[in-house]
C-alpha cells in the first residue's frame, strides 16, 4: 500500500509537469510557426486543429495499450521519454531547419503554392508527433492511479486537475517569464530536461506493484442496466464532442473579440489564454470534491450542457458591455498603460472566459466517469472519451474561423453556437426513455427563453467596435468581420471638417493627422529622393495605400506589389482619395493577402524597393522587427537595392528604441535614421547611403505630383538625424531584437510609460549626427544650418508638448520660425498646435 501511495504522488508530479512542459512546447512551437507560416489566423487554426488531433490520436491509442498484461508504468516513463525527445526535436526542426528547407525548395521547384503545401505537409507529420505522444499523459496516469472501480471518478478528476494545473503555470511563466529573460530556445531546452528527468524518475518505478493489478472489480451489471449503460456512454461521448467543439469556437471568437478591444500584447493573450485553463482547472477541481459524495450522472451532464448554453447567450451581452461596464470604469480609477494591458484583460477574461472554462472543465472529467465503469479498461476508456473531445476541438476552430465569423459574424457565431447545445440537449432529453416531463418542459423553457432573449438583442446591433469607436460615438460608414480581422471606419465632425478614422481589430491602420501622413509619405519617397533606380517595389502593409501612393508617384516604377493580412481593407481605401491618389485603381499594383514575412519566405522575387510600415511592435508585429526579418528582406532586394522601414517613438524604452535601430543597423551597415515629425523612418541600402546634394534637390523635383509632401531638399534633408557611423557609435552598447528573444514582443513593462516618445524624440534630437557625410556639395551651406537648426528647435518643442508644457512648445516653435523663415511649415504649425491646445489633443 504504502509503495501504491508513493507511486501515485510520482505520477500526480509527472502529469502536472507534463502539462507544464505541454505549454511550454505548444507556445514556442506556435511562435515558430507563426514566423515560418505567417501570423495569420488560417495558419494558426489549421495547426490548432492538427496539434489537437494528434492529441486525440495519442489518447486512443495509449488508452488501448493499458492492459492488464502491459507495464504501464514502463509504458508511461518511455510515453513522457518520448514527449520531452520529440518536441524538442520538433521545436528545432521548425525553428531552425525548415526555412532553409523552403528556401532550397523555392530555388529547386519555384512555384510557391507548391513549396507551401510541402512546407503544410511536413509541419503537420512534425507537430502530430509530440502532440501524440501527450495525449497518453491522461489515460495512463488515470489508469496507474486507479485502484478500485470507485476511485475512477476521483483519479480522473485528480490528474486532469494537475494536467490543467501545470499547463496553466506553463503558460503563465512562458508568457511572462522564460521566453523574455531567457529565450525561446532555451525555455525549451528547460522544458526537456525536465520531462526527461521525470520520465526517468517514472521508468526507475516499473517494477513497483500497485493495488489495481491485484484489486480488481469485476462488472456484475444485468442486461437491462448495460443497455441504459449504453445509451449513457452514448451521451457522454456525444457531450464531450459538445464540449470540446464549443469551448474551442468560443475561444477563437472571444479572442477575436478581445484583440478589438483589448491592447494585443503577447502578455495579454498569454493571460487570457492562461485564464481559460485555470478555468478548467477550477472545473475539474471541483469535479474530483463533487465526485466524493455524488454519483456521475448523464443528468448532470445534460443540466451542464443546459448551464454552457446559457452562459453562451449571456456572453453576448458581457461581450457587447465589457468598454462601458468594465474597460471605461477602471479605466478613469486605473489610469495608466500596465493597469490596460494586464488589469483589464485579467478582468475580462474572469468574466467572459472563465464561467465557461469552469463548465466545461467539470464536465470532461464529468464525462469520463460517466462513460467508465471497468477497472481492467479505465485507460481505454478515458482515451476513447479523450479522442471525443478532442473531435470537438478539431472542428471548433475550423467551423467558427472559417464559418461562422465571416458568414454570419462574431455575435451571431455566439448564438448559433448556443443555439447547438440546446438543441441537442433539447432532442436528447424528449428522446430519452424514464425521463420526466417536468425536467423536459424545464429544459425546453431554458432553450426557449435563452434563444428568444439572443434573437431580440441582435435584431439591431450586431458590430463589435474598438473602445475608442464606442466612447466617441463615431459614426460607423465602413465595418466587415473577415477571417483574419475586423475593419471599421469611423467618422467624426470637428469644426465642420469631416475626420476618417480607420482600425483593423483594435489598432488604427493610419491617422489622419499631419504627423501621421508626413511619416508614411517619407517612408515612400525618402529612397527615391536618395537615388534608388526601382522598377519593383513591394509594400509590406498597404492600410489605405498612403505609402504606396508615394512610391506610385515615381513613374519608373513599374510593379507594386502589396502585401495586406486583412485584404478586404483595401475596400475602404477610396474613402481615403484626398491622401492615397486614388493608388488602389492604379495597374501597377498587386494585391496578396498574406502574412509579410511568409510572403518573403515563399517568393523568389527580387525586389528594389522593400517598404514595411507595420503596426507597432509590442502590438502584434513584432516579428517584422527582428534581425531575422530584416535578414530576410536584405535577401529580397536587388544588388542596389534599398529598405525603408517605419519605426515609432511612443511605447517603447529608450533602450529597446535604440536596440531596434542597432538590429537594423546589423543587417544594413549603410542605414540612416530620419524624423518625420515625432515618427522615426530606417532607411537601409545595399550601398553606402552618400548623394550629391543637386541630384537631391532634382529627385525632390519628381514628388510636385504629390501635393501633400513638402518637397523643399533643404527641409527634408534637415530631418536626418543618423548616418551609419552615428549609429554604430550611439548604439554599441544595446541589444539585438531577434526571433529567439524578442524584446519588443516580450517588452519590459517601461515600454508602456507616457513619456516614451518625449525621451526618445529628445535623445535623437541630441544626438543628431551625419547630415553632413550622406549630403555631398550642399549648395547654400548656410541655408542648410539654418533648416537644421530650425528643425532641432521645432523637435524641442514637440518634446516639451509630450510634457505637457504648451508654453515651452510655441516658444521652440516661434524661436524656429526665427532661424528659419525660410520653412513654411513652422507657422502652420503655430497655428495647428494652437487649435490642438484649446481641444486638449495632440
């Protein structure tokens, strides 16, 4: 007994490490996807969907094997062996052996769509793999630490809690610990070690005899019993496919919900996602203490699938309130950026994900009592009810990405989706014999009432808008749920001016303030004016076509290609005509709906322009920031080729800013670093950056056409701030971004302090060095310090503005109107600011 005891302490710690290590795997794995594959939610959800059915497969299969005839013990130690051995294997494969695999492929076959579907299949076989091999954790660990037929429901609940334990605590650490201060590669390398020191500690107690070997009770059941039997294990099975397809749905629909209103950093997903396995943790919890006085019944199921449902059609209220009852509330009491991107989604997670995690999180355990009832076949049992579930799971991310948001949207997918628990809830309880009418005409009224209520509330309203959208009242003129996003465009009237504003999810696509539109207009002309001779141009984010319409202004430019995750925004950009030149209808462009950096990784195209104007790196993008990407373009362009790049100042500490311009800097020796207002832009060239001031001012010449650039050489070029030798000087000391640690994913919580872009505009300002070596033979040398000098003035202005201080900001401004009269943009902004001031925004 005593041994018995002990040996199921070891298998408790096993399977809660293995559900850590599970974790740990599953997000790294998922990273590295998400660089070779594309960041998109078609490749998310279609690895998704394999890695779980590798798990089911894995279940059904180690289920089986656990006979009484077989060291399942033994079996369990090779099964965690193998698990360790397998991911890590797996992690390197896709990490590191993969792209170079494509990149010989695109060489060898050149065609893409083939070189992709090779790269699908292969990943597929890979990640089926580990995720088999998890699968066994359950139904072995069950099967170990069940002595007697009574003990089945409390060791399910017991290692299904500890699974879910470990997992949760792998996901938390891994988000906000072990990939930051230490690194992908290295958080898995730890996680292997791990398994494989548990699985050896596991496989040294092979020769441990447990009581279910000798303790056996034998099924007695009449005829009449086993067929009632049956029809419960029928149900049973039947509502762990319910649940495991709705509880998956929901989260691919909660987390498109959540990225419309939610600040979308890696820490905020990592604890929404943590949240809903703590969830089923808390189930299960409470499970294994409900098991210990209470048989497992298929009522109570039935009673769990009634409760999920209507915790499905009460979501859709919590889901349209959560700015008004939650985000603006806390908001004014919790006024600052860790408080938005932790509190809040911690708040809304608790009360939109958590009740049906919870639910769902007894229910499975739930489900495997109820559907095993023989010692001598626990372990196939619980796999069979596993591999169920896991049906469930498959299909749910598929049907609610690629079904229900694009074809009848995110609230009504809620409402289908209760509307097939009740349903089937409904046909089950009328069909089945000795049931009472009373408890159908109960469960009846609840789907009657649950749908009613659903069916009234979404009649009228069915749009889910960023918070900012819901506070100002915007009136919406453009809104579409696609697969890979949520556009809308809002429209306000300030001083009888008409103001666009367009978001995909919750991030703005493009501003239309000046500041906005004068940055991503040099991040299109800035190479053209620096001598670049392009033919082919490629746009990395075409938003409404602001920066393409600037590179479409150069009419040696022959094709544009444009690369857009949401292709259906392009749809808004004629809203857009006074600032983009009507650029979507131009002939030379050609639209691809893709991820940037899995488009660069499965063309063989060259290209002499490479212009990336992505959302802000903690944001979602910052794998359009790392070394490995600019690596990747370096590989793209044509010998003489150039990249500009667009690179913000706010949301990020002075040292991960200069830590970005040094990644750049390592991959492009010859780059520059410019200020379009308080908007950094990288230009990085295949050859030394270094041009006759006269060929500047003729190239400046070819831009009259874009009558929103200022197109004065002296201007523009008082606007370097960086050469290449500053910046190798200025940032020796700084890290570089790379895949492995991601720094601008994985952001210190300094990233998020308000006075961010102040200290980084200032420090450039400071700092200025190298106009003087990339400007050859500059005509009026007096003239340029006087624009360089007004331009230092200007930038002090803005940094006393991001103070606060509008006094100090118009007193820089009047002082750079006074060394450079010659600059018609400072009394413009004189009077913008001014008008700015009195509405109290920037």
């Amino acid at each position: 007994m005593d041994s018995s005891k002990h040996l199921s302490r070891k298998i408790f710690l096993a399977t809660f490490i293995a559900g850590f290590v599970f974790l740990v795997f599953e997000i790294n794995l998922f990273r590295a996807l998400s660089n070779l594959l594309g960041a998109t939610v078609s490749a998310s959800t279609l690895v998704l969907s394999i890695f779980m059915g590798g798990y089911g497969f894995g279940s059904l299969y180690f289920g089986n094997r656990a006979k009484p005839n077989v060291n399942i013990i033994k079996l369990f130690g090779q099964l965690l062996f193998s698990f360790g051995v397998s991911g890590f294997i797996v992690y390197l494969a896709i990490n590191n052996i993969l792209p170079g695999f494509q990149n010989l492929l695109l060489q060898t076959i050149n065609n893409s769509i083939v070189v992709t579907a090779i790269i699908y299949t292969l990943v597929v076989v890979l990640l089926f793999i580990p995720s088999f091999f998890m699968g066994g954790v359950l139904p072995l660990a069950t099967k170990i630490v069940t002595r007697t037929h009574n003990e089945i429901a409390k060791s399910v609940g017991n290692i299904y809690a500890l699974d879910t334990l470990g997992s949760a605590l792998g996901g938390l650490l891994t988000g906000f610990l072990l990939n930051r201060f230490f690194g992908q590669f290295q958080t898995v390398s730890f996680a292997t070690v791990l398994i494989i020191i548990t699985a050896v500690i596991i496989y040294r107690q092979r020769n441990v005899l447990f009581d279910s070997e000798i303790d056996v009770v034998k099924n007695t059941n009449s005829k009449s019993k086993k067929e009632n039997k049956n029809r419960a294990n029928r149900f049973a099975l039947l509502s762990t496919v319910i649940f495991g397809f709705s509880m998956s749905a929901m989260q691919i629909i909660l987390i498109r919900v959540f990225k419309i209103y939610l600040i979308n950093t890696v820490y905020s997903f990592a604890l929404i996602s943590s949240m809903v396995i703590i969830g089923y943790f808390i189930g299960s919890y409470w499970f294994k203490n409900y098991s210990k006085k209470h048989a497992p019944t298929v009522s109570a199921l039935t009673l769990l699938l009634v409760l999920f449902g209507a915790i499905t059609v009460l979501n859709l209220f919590i889901i349209q309130n959560i700015p008004s009852f939650i985000m603006f509330p806390l908001g004014d009491i919790f006024n600052n950026q860790l408080f938005r991107v932790l509190g809040i989604p911690f708040i809304a997670s608790v009360v939109a994900v958590l009740p049906l995690s919870i639910t769902s999180g007894f229910a499975f355990p739930l489900a495997c009592a109820v559907y095993s009832d023989n010692i001598d076949k626990v372990g196939k049992q619980i796999g069979t009810v596993v591999m169920f579930n896991t049906v469930g799971s498959v299909l749910g991310p598929l049907v609610a990405a690629f079904l229900l948001i694009p074809v009848v949207g995110i609230l009504k997918g809620l409402l289908v989706l209760s509307g097939i628990i009740f349903l089937i809830t409904l046909i089950y309880v009328l069909r089945a014999e000795k049931v009472k009418v009373s408890k159908q005409v109960v469960v009846a009224s609840l789907i009657g009432i649950a749908v009613i209520l659903g069916i009234g509330k979404f009649k009228t309203n069915t749009k889910v808008l960023p918070p900012s959208f819901i506070k100002s009242g915007r009136n919406i003129v453009a809104y579409k749920e696609s697969i890979e996003g949520t556009y809308v465009v809002g429209e306000d009237i300030v001083e009888n001016n008409r103001i666009l504003t367009t978001y995909v999810n919750n991030s703005a696509v493009i501003g239309t303030s000046y500041d906005a539109i004068k940055a991503v207009k040099m991040v299109g002309h800035l190479p053209f004016l620096l001598g670049l001779d392009c033919k082919n141009a490629l746009v990395v984010g075409f938003g409404i076509g602001v920066t393409t319409a600037a590179i479409g202004v150069h009419k040696d430019v022959e094709n544009i290609d444009c690369i857009e995750l949401v292709k259906s925004l392009t749809d808004v950009a004629h809203f857009y005509t006074e600032i983009n030149n009507n650029i979507h209808n131009d002939s030379r462009l050609r639209f691809y709906e893709d991820d940037g950096r899995h488009f660069m990784q499965t063309t063989d195209k060259k290209y002499d322009l490479i212009s990336s104007d992505p959302t802000h790196p903690i944001l979602g993008s910052g794998s359009l920031y790392t070394y490995e990407y600019f690596k990747l373009c370096r590989s793209r362009l044509t010998e003489n080729g150039m990249v500009s790049q667009y690179l913000p100042l706010h949301k990020l500490s002075l040292s991960d800013f200069l830590g970005l311009i040094k990644t750049f800097h390592s991959v492009f020796p010859n780059s520059t670093v410019w200020l379009g207002h308080y908007h950094a832009i990288l230009i990085g060239s295949m050859k030394p950056i270094d041009i006759d001031f006269g060929i500047w001012s003729n190239n400046m010449q070819k831009t009259s056409d874009d009558k929103l650039f200022l197109n004065n050489p002296y201007y523009l070029a008082a606007n370097l701030v960086l050469d290449a030798v500053a910046i190798e000087k200025i940032t020796a000391d700084y890290k570089i971004n790379t895949d492995n640690i991601a720094y601008t994913d994985y952001f210190s919580f300094n990233s998020l302090r308000d006075d961010n872009i102040a200290i980084n505009l200032d420090f450039l300002n400071d700092n200025r060095d190298g106009m003087w070596r990339v400007f050859n033979n500059v005509t009026d040398t007096v003239q340029m310090q006087r624009f360089i000098k007004g331009n230092q003035y200007f930038t002090k202005g803005l940094v006393y503005m991001f103070y606060d201080d509008w006094k100090q900001l118009f007193q820089y401004i009047e002082k750079a109107c006074m060394v450079n009269p010659e600059n018609i943009e400072y009394p413009l902004m004189l009077e913008f600011y001014s008008r700015a001031e009195k509405f109290n925004v920037r």
